[in-house]
C-alpha cells in the first residue's frame, strides 16, 4: 500500500522511470530493502520498443572492455544466481564465451588481461582448436580466441519478467503503459508527472534507456541513441548450434568491426548481431523499425565468412537500441542538479549483464547516498565540457 492511500506525506518512498533491465533490477532492490517504490514504464512489460528485448544477452567474465568491470561481474552473477533460485525458469545460462580475434586485437588482448589480472580460469586457442571443438565456426588461422568457461547469456525478457514479479512480492509497486511527461526535483522530494496521474516521492531513480536524453536534459549532449538491429538464421546443422556444442561468442575482425552472436535459444534461428551496426543515430520515437535488406546484409557479412553453415534463410530479424557516451562506458551516479535523483544510463551496448547489480547500487545510492561497488569510472561529471 502506498503512502497515498495511508496519508503520509508522499505517495511513494521512490519512484523509479523506466521498467527495462536496469529500473526493473533497481525496484526490486529498492523494494527488498523496505522502500515503498512505484516503477513506470511507457510500454509494456516486458516489450520490444528498446534495449533488452531479443530473447538473449551475453554474460561473460574475460572482460576486454576494461579488468575493472570484472569485480561488478562476480556481484551481478551472484544476483542473477538468487534472482534464478525465485523465478520458474532458468535466467542465466552458463556455457562458456570465446573472445575471437587476431592476437594483438584489443578483444582478444583485453579478454585475457582481465582473466589475468582477476586470476580467471581460461584457455588460450588457435583457429584450428576451436572450429575442432566448436564445429560451426570457420575461422581463419590468423585469428585465436579466450575461452572462459563461465560465459554465457541470459534470457533477457525473463530477468525483467523476474525482477517485477520479485518487486511484487516484496509490495513494490509497478505501472506500465504511463509515460513520464515531466519531472522536478527539490531537496527535500521529488514530483513526477505522467500522462495518467502526478506522484511525489523522497527519491527518485531515472533508468530510462534510449528516452533518458528526454528525461534528463543535462546529460543529453552525452547520451547518444543508435538504431541495432539482430538477425536469427537457420542452421544447416542444428546440432551445432545448441547452447551444449556452441558458446556465446564477440569477435574483432577489424578495429571496429565487432559481431557477437549467440547458440540457438528459445526460438528458432542462430542469433547474430553487428556491435554498433552502421553507426546509425535515432530518436527512439522516430527510429524506422522495420529491419532493412541491408541490415540483414551486414549481418550474413560475417556468417559467410566465419559461421558458414549458420547463414540459411532469415527467421527473424529485430531493430533495438544502444545508447552511447562518448566514451562507451556506462552513466551510474547522482543527477548532477540532485542528490535526490539518482540515474543509470548510457550502457553502450554492453549493460545488460550488469544489471542485477546496477539494480543493487541504484539503491545504495538511492538509500544512502553511496555505494561500496566500484563505480567511480561512471561518474556523470567526467563529461563536464559536455554536460551543463
């Protein structure tokens, strides 16, 4: 029950914008801990208008985008672990990841440095090993990849499906299908308008994915949305692409030329997606959804080549979203005008692993204001020539 049916001074403890992968982790957490929270969302949930629908998202350890991201990953999986111990269906699947490339290649190198440095078990392979071990690659043999074993992907409908209903359970309270049309903040609480109702509440959490540049106007000039788009395709043997005989996988085959691709899982086809696509900026409202000829184009690129018995006809093809900082890291921190307002955003493509334990540091910092995770490359101040 809410504060507005027992008279308190706010409606709500919290209210968090945005019911995706990382608003859905954070009022779970924030309602576990006690706090009346209200979560809303546009859409429905779970729905397929932003960043963590397509039915999977990898998870993986031999992290070559930086080691110091290894210790949030060791919180997340834990996380994920309990979240799957609550939920009817299996959420994280743990079949190992390979980081391909050639050897001076940054996805390579940085794969193993963060094994390295971390001390996490994985096997260093050429070529030949892993199109032996995994019989649908056919990779060239200047390329080699990091196995780390503990790689996998997550059912990402599901992990938000989980987090609501664990919000539920703890007598959180969810409202889909309500936009956010404003927001303002004093230090002492917080009002936020929708286009059905006005609550107010001691806190609030923005998590708001490609609409964050709408939400929250003082970090626009850093968050950048891009239009992504995923295939599935049929195998032409399909006992190779299940998730026992083939690991999730991200392959450099150029300086920015980045695939990562997926077993088969759920529904039909093998999943496969180009890291930034075409580069292409949108608007989330205005974005052309309808994947194209040639988005499915440069995907086949890379199964012709090195997936070669993946690349049969199309069973699906879906757009999505990314939306970028400058640097490609993520935005986790307070508003820069509010210690009221606490935000998450920008995840470049690579958050949704992460979201288990962005939930958990939402509400540290939503409660009291800190956070013991190592969150201090997040900062929302880094972009201070960008940000107003």
């Amino acid at each position: 029950m809410s504060k507005r049916d027992t008279g308190g001074e706010f409606d709500y403890d919290a209210v968090v914008v945005g019911v995706g992968g990382m608003g859905s982790a954070a009022t779970h957490h924030l309602a576990a801990r006690g706090v009346d929270v209200l979560g809303l969302e546009r859409y429905d949930i779970p729905h397929a208008m932003g960043s963590s629908h397509g039915v999977t998202r990898i998870i993986r350890k031999a992290y070559h985008e930086h080691p110091d991201y290894v210790p949030l990953l060791d919180r997340a999986y834990e996380l994920w672990d309990d979240l799957d111990a609550q939920h009817g269906q299996s959420l994280l699947h743990t079949h190992g990841s390979l980081a391909l490339g050639r050897p001076d290649s940054e996805t390579v190198t940085g794969a193993e440095a963060a094994c390295r440095r971390h001390d996490i078990d994985y096997e260093r392979l050429a070529a030949a090993q892993i199109n032996e071990r995994f019989s649908g690659f056919d990779l060239p043999d200047e390329f080699v990849g990091i196995y780390q074993p503990e790689g996998g992907f997550l059912w990402s409908e599901q992990c938000i499906v989980a987090q609501v209903n664990a919000t539920h359970r703890e007598g959180g309270t969810i409202r889909a299908r309500e936009r956010v049309t404003e927001w303002e903040a004093t230090d002492e609480s917080v009002r936020v308008v929708t286009d059905r109702d006005t609550y107010t509440a001691e806190k609030l959490v923005v998590a708001a994915g490609a609409w964050a540049p709408n939400v929250l106007p003082e970090l626009a000039a850093v968050l950048q949305p891009q239009r992504q788009v995923l295939g599935w395709f049929q195998p032409a043997e399909s006992a190779n692409f299940h998730p026992e005989s083939m690991p999730v996988y991200i392959i450099e085959r150029d300086a920015d030329d980045l695939y990562y691709g997926f077993p088969q899982f759920h529904i039909p086809g093998v999943k496969v997606g180009k890291h930034y696509h075409f580069g292409e900026d949108a608007a989330p409202d205005e974005m052309a959804r309808e994947p194209r000829s040639d988005d499915e184009a440069a995907l086949r690129e890379w199964l012709a080549d090195g997936l070669p018995t993946a690349n049969g006809p199309p069973l699906s093809l879906s757009t999505c979203l990314y939306t970028n900082t400058p640097d490609k890291e993520f935005i986790i921190d307070h508003h820069p005008s509010h210690d009221n307002v606490v935000v998450a955003c920008g995840f470049s493509g690579h958050g949704f692993k992460f979201a288990s334990v962005v939930g958990e540091i939402l509400a540290d910092l939503a409660i009291d204001g800190e956070t013991d995770h190592p969150i201090d490359r997040f900062a929302a101040d880094r972009f201070s020539t960008h940000t107003s």
